[in-house]
C-alpha cells in the first residue's frame, strides 16, 4: 500500500491511500478548519472523504505528472498550495 499525507499550506488536510490500484482518501477535520486552508477551494473528495474507489483525478493527475520526472515522493510546486508527502511504512 502506498500512503500519502496531503497538505495544503503546510496544513494537513487528509491522507491518501492506494491499493491494488484503489484509492481511498482520509481527511483531516483540524486541518479542513484552519483559516489558511478555508481561503483554498479543496475538492470534494478531500474534504468529504472517498472510501474505496477509483482514483480521484485531482490527485491522480498530481501523481501521474511527478511520476514521469521521478519525484512521487514529494510531488508539490511553489506555486500550488497542495503537496502530497509519501509516507514511509
């Protein structure tokens, strides 16, 4: 399994999860509430949830992208201000 935290402004909002090509999406209720955060439009599936399913294209594409240049553990830019953090299991 492969575990993502997810940050927006340094702020974790939600955890990634992906399995056998499903994902699941864990969010963060302290970090959703930060003022820094509330300024951001967050995607539905970050701020709700997903059990199960298919990938959620928001983040799919921001993996898929870093994926090509070698950098999935830390994929992210200055000018956005979401990154996903591997997690080491």
């Amino acid at each position: 399994m492969i575990r993502y935290r997810i940050d927006c402004h340094d702020i974790t909002i939600a955890y990634l999860e992906i399995k056998d090509g499903m994902h699941r999406c864990i969010p963060v209720p302290e970090g959703l509430e930060h003022p820094d955060v509330q300024k951001v439009s967050i995607p539905y599936e970050l701020k709700e949830g997903q059990d199960w399913g298919g990938p959620i294209p928001f983040l799919q594409n921001k993996i898929n992208d870093a994926v090509r240049f070698g950098r999935e553990n830390n994929i992210g830019s200055f000018t956005d201000p979401f990154r996903l953090v591997m997690i080491d299991e």
